[in-house]
C-alpha cells in the first residue's frame, strides 16, 4: 500500500512546485540598453500603430514561393507541400487579424489582365546587383532576396526563445541580430523615404507549419519594438509600395533589357536548353524559372513536355475547328521541321496558312521539308508565288530516318494583323529546268539559290 502511495504523493509535490514556479513569473533577463517585458495576458503585441518618422520602419512579409515544377512536378508539389501550407496559413491568420501573407505561384491559385503598381522579384545577376547596391540604385527592385534575413529561417533556425528558465534564453540575441540586419538593410534603401524597408519573410515551400513560423514572427516585433531602434509591423507589398510613391521628386532609374541569364556567382548561371487556353497555361507553366532555365529534375522536364504535347494535341483540334470553313482536309502541327520531318507535306499537294499577328507588315522565310525536287505555290487566289527548292543540310550528327531530302523555301509577306493561304503541288521537272552542283535554281524569280 505503502508503495503505491509514495509515487502519487511525490508526482503531487512535483506538480505543486511547478505550479508555485510559474505564478512567480520572474523577470526577464535584461538586454544591453533595453529591458524586454512580458506579453499582457499571453497575447504578443504585434498592432500596427503608424509609421514611424525617427526609427527604421521594418516591413515583415509572411510569404511562400513554390516552384510549378522543379524536384517534384506541379501536381506531387501540390499535393505533398502547397496544400498545407494554404491550409495552415488560412488557420493562423484567422488567429491574429495584425498578420498579413502573401501568395506567389499562380499557377496553383487556379486550382482552387490583373494591373500591377509595381513589380518586386529577385532574380538578376549578381554583378548587377553588386553595382546597384554599390550606387544605391535599388530603388527599381528594392533587394536581390525573396527570403527572410540570415538565421530567421524558422524551420531550421532557432525559434525566439522567451522563458528565462531555458538555458538557451535568446531574446537579446535574436532582437539584436534581426535589428542590426534591419539598419544594415536601410543603408541600401532609395529616396526620402529611406526609412521604410521590407523583409520577405519565407522562401521555397515554406510556411508548411504556419504556427511555429507566426508564434515566432509575434514574438520577434512584440520584442523588437521594445528595443526602440526599429518599428516592426506585419505588412505586404502594397503597403510598401504606397510609402514609397510618396515621394513624388524620387527620380527612378530605368532599364531596357531584361536579367537573363540568370547567374548568382561567377560561373553560376541558371541556364540551359529551353525545353487556345489549355496550350497557354502549359506554356505559362513550363516558364516557370526552373523550367526554362533547365534546372528541373528530367521528370519534371518530362511533366513539362508531356503537358505541352496535350496542350498542342488540343490547340491543334481547335484550330481545325476554326479553319474548317476554308478546307475540308484537316491541319497537322509540323513540329519536327527543323529536322526536315513533316508527314503532310512528304508527297501529295498542300496547303499552309501563314499568320501575322502584328499590328505592322511582316515578311517571313517560311521553310518546309519535302521529298520533291520542283514544287510550285500559289496563294488561294490563284497568285502564284516565288519559291526555290533546296538540298536539306543536317544539323545533327546522327542520321535521322524518314527525313526529307529537300526543302521548300517561300518568302511570305503578310498584311498586318492577317493570315495567307498558300497552295503548294508538285509539278514534273521540265527540260528548261537546270540543275547546278544538286541546286535547283528557279528562273525569272525574285529568289534564287545555287552554290
């Protein structure tokens, strides 16, 4: 009796003592020129109470970025990573109305025409970000990072640790760090209002545990705030940007071309081969950077194409049902010109359109694999058409099969915002025709080819 008694009288001393330690509440430790206070009632101070015009307004931006496609395909990184990290977010934003987040793949919000103020992103050479930096011309894209500062990764970095009792205590440290980072970032900041900066909090896939990375976040502007050298608020892009309109006399700079390639260290490009609604949102998803940059993984690569091929399959059957009205054979998307396959236009006669999408005239060298040597073309109202029919040139080492020997070469010229219908037949060489060197030359035309 005497045996069971003990471990319950024990295991009620226990829970008794450390019932009486928590209601001493002792202070917390003292930071170098600052002294960091409890939350009231458990809840951290996270308001938002205006901008601040003596100290360094810090923007945090709670965000995620996940890739369309690079070590999992669109689908695996939906179902394995991008649906709970929505879920998750949803749940803790609806516990703190002060906290913002935004979202930044697209192509996964519509699973479930926009005008933009402004454009951030952090992709661009890292020499053109060392000049920018250097002359403080940051303005345009703010900073070279889409992710949080160094050592606030919350999924891997430690968490801000507030209990006196723990060994590990590290509010001074945290706040201390996080401060110094905030300045250090304000030196590279453009204009008057130069006292505003903001941190994108996330990166790739993260925010899969919302709760450990917003319990952190509140703990890190209840206590920075405290500190007194920075203003810490939750905020998002918007925000920012209308701070920094504000000053009207802020002279932005320009830039006319684009940052591709991509590199982020000498010898460090992300560069390589770039391997009707459903065909658009395919290829607005194989653009996604890992994969025209070719830094997926190949069967990523292989989703992309497998994507892009049901796109064209459905494009195709579209635009036969458009083009139905000018011929009842159907169109075939010749896809394999470059390497001189074209099933359709191996033998029998056929037709092309040629579209011009511009708002100006364009002329176009249209180049088609055949098997013929003379061929003739004419537009659909009987117009005929310059063309010269020229020995195919491999372009790859390896022999392919069922290649086409020659190519029919046409100058296309086509009005703005039109297409032009062309007919092409076969006709037998004739006795004029003369063959110099295996090139045929086509007399009284506006082209001719011949070695």
């Amino acid at each position: 009796m005497l045996s069971a008694l003990v471990p319950a009288v024990l295991v009620a001393m226990l829970l008794q003592g450390t019932d009486s330690a928590v209601h001493k509440t002792p202070p917390l430790r003292e930071c170098d020129g600052w002294t960091p206070r409890y939350p009231v009632n458990a809840a951290y101070n996270t308001t938002f109470h205006g901008y601040a015009d003596d100290v360094v307004n810090v923007h945090l931006i709670p965000h995620t970025h996940d890739d369309a496609g690079w070590l999992l395909t669109v689908d695996e990184y939906f179902t394995e990573q991008v649906d709970y990290i929505l879920d998750t977010v949803l749940v803790e934003l609806h516990k703190n109305p002060d906290r913002r987040f935004m979202y930044v793949e697209q192509a996964f919000l519509r699973r479930c025409g926009i005008g933009f103020d402004a454009l951030y992103f952090a992709r661009m050479d890292y020499q053109d970000y060392a000049k920018r930096k250097l002359n403080k011309d940051l303005g345009m894209i703010q900073e070279n990072s889409y992710g949080a500062p160094p050592g606030f990764y919350f999924d891997e970095n430690p968490p801000v640790k507030d209990d006196p009792y723990l060994h590990d205590y590290n509010v001074c440290d945290r706040v201390k760090s996080f401060v110094d980072l905030s300045l250090q970032r304000a030196k590279y900041t453009k204009g008057k209002q130069c006292n505003h900066i903001y941190w994108p909090v996330g990166e790739d896939f993260k925010f899969q545990n919302a709760v450990k990375w917003f319990k952190n976040l509140d703990k890190l502007i209840h206590y920075s705030n405290q500190e007194g050298r920075v203003n810490v608020f939750y905020s998002t892009l918007g925000n920012y940007t209308d701070v920094k309109l504000q000053d009207k006399s802020l002279q932005w700079t320009t830039k006319t071309d684009d940052f591709f390639p991509y590199a982020d260290r000498a010898n460090g490009y992300w560069y390589a081969l770039i391997l009707v609604h459903q065909l658009a949102a395919s290829v607005g998803l194989s653009l996604h950077h890992d994969g025209i940059t070719g830094t997926e993984k190949q069967a990523v690569a292989d989703d992309y194409a497998l994507r892009l091929s049901e796109g064209v399959a459905a494009g195709t059957a579209r635009l036969n049902d458009l083009l139905r009205p000018f011929t009842s054979q159907p169109f075939a998307l010749c896809l394999l010109t470059n390497m001189s396959l074209c099933n359709t236009t191996d033998s029998d006669p056929f037709t092309f359109f040629v579209y011009n999408p511009l708002a100006v005239a364009r002329s176009y060298t249209i180049e088609l694999p055949i098997n013929a040597k003379n061929a003739a073309v004419e537009l659909a109202n009987g117009t005929a058409v310059p063309s010269v029919v020229v020995p195919f040139v491999p372009v790859y080492s390896q022999p392919i099969a069922n290649t086409a020997p020659h190519q029919l070469v046409v100058q296309a010229h086509v009005p703005p915002l039109s297409w032009l219908v062309y007919h092409v037949t076969f006709p037998k060489a004739s006795s004029s025709e003369e063959s110099t060197n295996g090139w045929d030359v086509v007399t009284e035309s506006i082209m001719s080819a011949e070695n």
